[in-house]
C-alpha cells in the first residue's frame, strides 16, 4: 500500500553538532544526492481548458488559487535618468564631428550630471567632453573637472579650454560649489547636475543643482569662485572663435582627448546635453535634477546612457575601452 502523503517524514540528520562545533563545516560528510520521487497529480473531474498549454507555452495559467498576476511586469523606472555610464579612468566614447546644431562652438552650453570616481587624495585633471585634432592641441575645445591641492587645501573646478597650437589658448576655472569635497565618497558629490555656460574670451558661469557659484571677493573672507587665464593674442583668440570644426578632420570624445591620455574620466556620466552657438535658449534653469530634454529643439546633441550610447539627438557613440553602466539614484 502507498504511503500517506500526510505521513511523518523521517528526518535525515547528516553530521552531529558536536562535530560541526569542533571540526568546522570543512570536515562534515556531504550527503549524497538522491533523486526525488516524483509526486502524482490527483485525478479531477475536468481539466480546466487553460490547462492544455502547460508545457507548450511560457504563459503562466492561474487556476484560481491567486489573487493577481503570478508574472507582474518589473516597476517603471524612476522619472527622468535612470542609469549612468560609468568610466573607469582608461575608456571613452567617440565619434566624428556632427554638425548637427551648426559647426561652431565658441559659445556652448553643457548640461550634464556627474558623480566623480577620484578620491579625496586625488588632484588632476579629469576630461568630460573635448572636441578637437587626435594626437594634436590645435584647436581644441575641451571640458574637465581639476582637483588642486596647495597651501590653502583642496580645491576642485570645472573648467574649459580651447586652444589654437602650443602657445594660444583661452581658459576658464570655477571654482564649484561643492569644493573642496567634490570627490567620489562625499556627500556633496553624488549625481551633481551641472550647467556649464561658456563664451571664450568673454563670460562664463555655472549652475550647479539649481546654484550659481558664489562670486564675492576673497578680500571678504570669501573664497574667490572664478578664475580666469587667458592670452591676450587677438590672433589666437579670432583663431578660436571663427573656427569651423568638419568630420574629415575633427572628433568628438567623452572622458579623454581621442588620443589616450592620463586626464581620462573617472566615475560616472548620468546625462550630457550640449548646446551649440546659434541656439536660441542655452537652456538654462534652475532644478535640481537634470530634467529630460528630449524635445528641447535647441539641443544640439543628447545622450542619456540608459543602458547604451545611442544618441537621443547627434552622434551615436563607440565605446574605447570598458562598457560599463551603474544605477543612478536620481
């Protein structure tokens, strides 16, 4: 006679206390693997129709003992930016030239959202986008993060540069508001929305989680937000500010100069949006939280990094090294 399925099951024991205690789980026997008896279904009256296409089909069927969907669909993801494309201070992301917006770029605006990967000991200069000649420093557009430490501590600014061959160049560091503690770890440092504004050789600003940096005089007790150096060659600075970029000869790259460097970007990019001269809004506002600008018709080129490098609006982008993407808590 079959057993009772409602019989008392013998319990197995397979080592002795005792012997886990002093000997560890290293010297306790394994037990052998035992195939299990396979448990017969009961006959019913009537197979419910739903019940043919077990087995032939991945849907699951309810046969009325659940109260809702044995597969529900995974949550929504958050609203707005979701993932981050994270760079592990030897990859970037490149393309050529697009036009796409115009082929200059002497005034731009850069929206991005950022979460640095250097750490608090960490100085150097850390490239987020550059446009330029590879393996060359004539006329060259390019945006980076620096970390400096001297007499007066850390300090960490978001800066841009274009240079026009060895010797010309226009340059512009702001101090951000989160310094001196803008590194990876820091509070202040986790998914920073920035808008970088940029007119070489003649004004520039950021907006940095809905702020502007504070702009007082370091004879207040302040520290001194903005710096500026730049030449004072008109040459160099017409060079810079009628230059046309074109695809044959120039390429864009995030996280480095094209080139392979030691300025390559460290952590992760959550978003970049960048404006091009010519625009009728630079998109400025006053949010926290990078909002989406998909259907901004300003934007010249959008990337998001949810999960690949297609652009929402110009280039698409080739990843040069590891493709790695993290969760973002924005």
């Amino acid at each position: 006679m079959a057993k009772s399925l409602f019989e008392p099951k013998k319990i197995v024991r397979y080592a002795n206390n005792q012997k886990l205690i002093e000997g560890g789980l290293a010297g306790a026997a394994v037990p052998p693997r035992q195939v299990s008896a396979t448990r017969s279904v009961p006959k019913v009256d009537s197979i419910p129709a739903d019940a043919s296409n077990v087995g032939s089909s991945n849907t699951p069927v309810d046969f009325g003992g659940s109260t809702g969907d044995n597969n529900p669909p995974p949550p929504p993801p958050p609203a707005g930016e979701s993932r981050a494309f994270s760079f592990d201070g030897a990859t970037e992301l490149t393309s050529s030239w697009d036009s796409t917006g115009g082929d200059k770029t002497w005034a731009y605006m850069l929206h991005g959202t950022y979460t640095p990967g250097w750490s608090q000991s960490d100085t150097g200069s850390y490239v987020v986008m550059s446009i330029g000649t590879p393996d060359s420093d004539d006329y060259r557009h390019t945006v980076y993060f620096e970390r400096t430490s001297g007499s007066d501590g850390y300090r960490d600014f978001i800066v841009t540069e274009a240079t026009s061959g060895s010797a010309d160049y226009n340059r512009r560091k702001i101090e951000l508001n989160a310094s001196p503690y803008f590194y990876s770890g820091s509070d202040l440092a986790s998914d920073v929305y920035i808008q970088l504004h940029s007119v070489f050789g003649h004004s520039g600003y950021t907006v940095e989680n809905g702020k502007q940096p504070t702009r007082l005089s370091g004879s207040l007790g302040y520290p001194i937000r903005i710096q500026e150096t730049s030449t004072n060659s008109p040459s160099g600075r017409a060079r810079i500010a009628n230059k046309p970029w074109n695809s044959n000869d120039h390429v864009i790259s995030i996280g480095g100069y094209h080139s392979g460097s030691a300025s390559y970007y460290t952590g992760s990019i959550a978003n970049l949006a960048f404006y091009k001269i010519g625009a009728t809004s630079y998109g400025q506002n006053s949010s926290e939280v990078m909002p989406d600008l998909t259907n901004d018709p300003n934007v010249a080129w959008y990337w998001k990094f949810e999960g690949n490098t297609t652009a929402v609006k110009g280039p698409n982008l080739e990843v040069v090294g590891t493709e790695t993407y993290v969760s973002s808590s924005i």
